[in-house]
C-alpha cells in the first residue's frame, strides 16, 4: 500500500481517521509557573504542530498504520505551516479544510519538573461541525475501520459523529479529553471510551454513576500512586512503560492502590459504555469490557507500568498513547495481510473481545512513553510500533 507522499494521498486508504483538532503550540519553558499577576523569565519558546486530534493522527501515522486527519485550519500562515507539518509527518489531509479566520493555538507553559499548564484558543477548530462528519459518513469514512475523535471539537459534532458511526460497521475511539458535556447515546457509541482520572470522575457525576464512596476511593488510590495530575491536553499517561497485563489485584503498593480504585472506576464506565479505558499516569492503565450487551460485570485488565526518568515533559504523551491505541486497534481489526475486518475471530458490530483492547493498551502505554523524554508534543514524536514485544 502507497504510503502518504509517495504517490499522492488519494491513492491510500486510512485504516485511522482522526476527527479532531489542529493548533499551533507555543511552549515556553520556566522555572516554575508565574503566581497570578506574576511574571517570570522563561528559558525558551518553542513552535510546533499541537491539538489533541492532529497529535493522535501524527502518533498513529508514525506507526506505519495510513492515517487521515479531518480537521479545520485558519488562511493565516500558520495554518499553511500546520498542513504542511502534518503531511511531512505521513498524516492523509486530502478532507483538511482551510477556513477563514485565524487557525487555533495552544499556549504551554513547562516548569522545570517537566509538569505544564496550557491555555488554548479554539479558532478554526470550532469550524469542525456536522456537516463535516456528514461528508465523511457520506463518503463511508474513507473506508477506516477506526474513527477517532476528542473533546476539543464542538459538541453537536461529536454527537452527529456518535449517530454516523452507530450507523456504519467503523469502530468509535471516544478520547473525551476534555470531558465535555456530551450524551449518554453519545457515549454509548463508542466502542472504546478512553479518559483519564479526573475525565471519568466528571463522567460519573455528571450520569449519576459516582457515589460518595466511589469518588473517596479513587482519589485515595491517585494520590498515593504520585500519578501527575492532568492539566488540559497533556494527560500524562505516556509517563510510563507497560511491563504486564495482570488481572490480579496483588501489585504492591502504591500503584495496586491506584489500580484498584481505577478499575473500580472503569467498571462503573461500563454501565454506559461498552469499553472504558481509564489512564492511571505514572500507575499505568485500566481496562474494564462489559461482558455482553447489558450492564454487568465487566472484565477487567490491569496494565502495569514502569517510571521512565528523566521526564522532561508530559505535553502529549496522553495523545500518543491515543494515537498508537487507535493503530494497534485498527491494524488488529484488518489482519495482518490488511484484508477484511476479522480482528482475529470476531464479526464486525461484536463487542470488542478485552484481550484486544488490552493488547492495544499495553502497547501504546509502552509507545508513549517514548515521548516524556523530550519537550514539546508532536514535535518529540519520532517512531513507534503497533507489535507486541
């Protein structure tokens, strides 16, 4: 199969098309983050491709898996530097939309722990609307077997994507980071819900799935794993190195804690969807699949994780992690000849097996990590892999 650039990109066929945003990141590095109405000398500026859609469409590209993004930038010259950046990164932009007006940007402070604080300015991001998810339906999604999409594209988009794809035989990868106020169908369409911890406990308020008890635990169980808190776009889940995947509930403290209370969490996700996905940080990751159409017992798997040093930051690496998930999911679903949907004995529409999705978490806890290593977000992606190892 062409690969993008080689011989024009309507000649390849994405197996990952990402529907999200794209902006233009400014990082400033620090010492430490100014007190309000403070202001401190910063170390460095930087420039590069940002948002939570072009980020996980970059990540899934540099697994070699053909990746389209469908997204909006601005007439203005950073949005011709963002197309261009994303297409000399193997992202598919042939359904990239220029519009008028200013393209979106992210603006990231670094402190010197490798921890940041980001604002960002939607722009041309909010151009992403239904009619253009309805275009992508109408054109079958350009023959992807995964479908991505985040919380940082307007809401009524997310739920017209939710209809398109409960409708189709695509699978839907919710990234609802952040967590915005979308419906129970809505999630109920996704095949996997992907959200760290702060992510889930809004989820759980704001659909009646949180109790008293549930919230204490989980943010016992945060707190004594010393997982990064999440700040915006930069989920820190990539902080960290799969070693396992374990059912079993004997970790050692303090990531078992942390584990424990996350798959408790997840669990309780599934009542509304059928695959939840919660990231732990630095304690690693939580599958929870329910075990068949109606709410009940789920099935649990628990990926471990290994501290990388030195981290040097976090921007991004929640979006790798989702990017190369989104790959392994997809390349696993088409076969390894890259034939039909078969993921390996299970139909098209089948709830996906947890094997699978815990197979696809391990890897891209593993592939994230890469990226802690380095500043910036995109711009530290370099390679990663969809095999298991």
């Amino acid at each position: 199969m062409a690969r993008p650039g080689e011989t024009g990109e309507h000649l390849v066929t994405p197996e990952v098309l990402v529907v999200g945003s794209v902006s233009r990141d400014v990082t400033v590095t620090v010492d430490r983050f100014p007190a309000p109405g403070e202001t401190v000398v910063g170390h460095s500026v930087s420039y590069g491709l940002g948002g939570k859609g072009a980020n996980q469409a970059v990540a899934s590209a540099l697994t070699g898996v053909p990746t389209s993004f469908l997204g909006c930038v601005g007439t203005d010259e950073a949005g011709r530097g963002l197309l261009s950046t994303l297409r000399e990164r193997g992202v598919i932009t042939e359904h990239t939309t220029t519009v008028s007006g200013d393209s979106g940007s992210a603006h990231i402070t670094v402190d010197a722990d490798g921890e940041n604080s980001i604002s960002i300015v939607p722009a041309a991001n909010r151009s992403v609307t239904p009619d253009v998810v309805a275009s992508a339906r109408d054109r079958d999604f350009d023959g992807a077997s995964v479908v991505v999409a985040q919380g940082e594209i307007p809401v009524g988009t997310l739920e017209e994507l939710g209809r398109a794809v409960a409708a189709s035989g695509v699978r839907f990868v919710l990234n609802l980071a952040p967590a915005v106020e979308v419906s129970a169908e809505c999630l109920a369409a996704a095949d996997v819900l992907m959200v760290n911890q702060s992510e889930a406990e809004a989820i759980m308020r704001r659909h009646g799935l949180s109790s008293v008890e549930g919230r204490a635990s989980f943010a016992e169980g945060a707190a004594g794993s010393g997982a990064p808190v999440a700040a915006g776009a930069s989920e820190p889940a990539g902080a960290s190195v799969a070693e396992a995947v374990s059912e079993s509930a004997g970790d050692s403290e303090p990531v078992g804690a942390a584990q424990s209370a996350g798959a408790s969490v997840a669990e309780r996700l599934t009542e509304i969807v059928r695959c939840a996905v919660v990231t732990l940080g630095d304690s690693g990751s939580v599958v929870a699949v329910r075990a068949d159409e109606t709410p009940g017992p789920a099935i649990i798997r628990r990926i471990d994780a290994a501290r990388v040093e030195p981290v040097v930051d976090t921007t991004g690496a929640g979006d790798a992690y989702a990017g190369v998930f989104s790959a392994a999911l997809a390349r696993r679903l088409r076969g390894s000849d890259g034939g039909g949907i078969d993921g390996g004995g299970f139909r098209s529409g089948d709830p996906l097996p947890a094997e699978i999705v815990a197979s696809c978490a391990a890897i891209a806890s593993r592939e994230a990590a890469k990226v802690v290593g380095a500043a910036g977000a995109s711009s530290s992606y370099s390679s990663f892999s969809v095999e298991e190892q």
